[in-house]
C-alpha cells in the first residue's frame, strides 16, 4: 500500500497544476432546482444560497425555479427550458420542500414532462430537504430519490435534511452559519463525486 502512494501523490500533482484538468472541474454544469412554483418559497432562498456557496468555490450554478413553468404541456417555453438548462445541466442539486409528507407535486410534473432519457439518464443528482417541521422532509427526498435512481440517476449519498426552516433563516434568505457548514460539506462531497 506504502508504494501507491507516490504514484497518487504523483496524479495528485497534476490534477492540480494541469489547465485541462482543472476545466473539466470548471466546466461541469450545475443547475440547483427550486422544487416548487410558490412565490416567495424558503426553497428558492435555500437555492440562492446553494448558488452563493458554489460561487465562491469558482463554480457557476444556475437555479431553476419551477415559478411560472408550465410543467404539464411541452410547450415552446418548456422545450426551451429543457433544451438551454436541464439537457446541458450534468449535475442537478434539487431543493424540495416537504409538501404533505413528499415532494411537491409541480416537481413530479416537471420530471414526468421532460424527455427521461436526454435529461435525467447517468447525471448526478443531490438532495436537500426543507420543513417547518422536524424531518427535514427525509421522505420526500426517499421518495425522490427512488425515482431519480428509476430514470437511472447517480443520487449522492449526503441527503440534507434542513429542519425548522423559519428558524433558519433570515429575512434577507441567509442561512445560520451552522446550516452553512452542513451545505458546505455537502457541497464539498458533490463536487468530487
């Protein structure tokens, strides 16, 4: 075991000092999905926040917010939607509320909509979890990811239940600082997955 390590501490060098690595890093797609069509959703100020973290680790993430998406017909605005962000996008963050004990239904609709297989099929996906309650929404992100792993998905392992999201967060949508470093573990863990 002893006499791998040179060789990783070899790769390990340049990964890090060679420019076409390091793109592959920069280059990957990141869209973090707001997972519900309410105005003013603690899901979208959740994806804000996802977005501000990735940020400062050099990664541009768009968040896509299912507000005014038509997610029942693939109208022109929907085939742009899937064209422009969900078939480029290689890593989906999902943001899903609990909405009656899962996850909200216009996020279902969207999924069932969109063309599986150019959208969905061997990306990566991660969860996290809302509630004003105490679960963090952990079914709903079971259940979620149940479906994503049908479509073939690869689900991280780092779910993030966030509970008590009204005590969380404040009115300008900034998360405590110990929710903070949750999300940035967890980021951390996605990025090298």
């Amino acid at each position: 075991m002893q006499k791998s390590l040179p060789i990783l501490n070899y790769w390990s060098k340049i990964w890090n000092r060679h420019p076409a690595f390091n793109a592959l890093l920069i280059y990957m797609v990141y869209t973090i999905i707001s997972g519900t069509n309410r105005l003013g959703s603690q899901s979208e100020k959740v994806a804000m926040e996802y977005q501000r973290i990735l940020f400062e680790k050099s990664i541009d993430a768009k968040v896509f917010s299912l507000r005014n998406v038509d997610v029942l017909h693939r109208t022109p605005d929907f085939l742009k939607i899937e064209n422009e962000i969900l078939i480029p996008t290689q890593k989906f963050i999902f943001i899903i509320p609990e909405y009656n004990g899962t996850f909200p239904g216009v996020l279902k609709a969207m999924i069932d909509n969109s063309d599986i297989i150019k959208v969905w099929q061997n990306k990566k996906a991660l969860l996290t979890g809302i509630s004003s309650g105490r679960a963090g929404n952990l079914r709903g992100m079971d259940h979620l990811s149940a479906s994503l792993h049908y479509m073939k998905m690869n689900v991280h392992h780092n779910k993030l239940p966030i509970s008590s999201i009204n005590k969380l967060i404040d009115p300008d949508g900034r998360l405590d600082s110990e929710t903070l470093k949750e999300i940035d573990e967890q980021l951390n863990g996605f990025i090298n997955f």
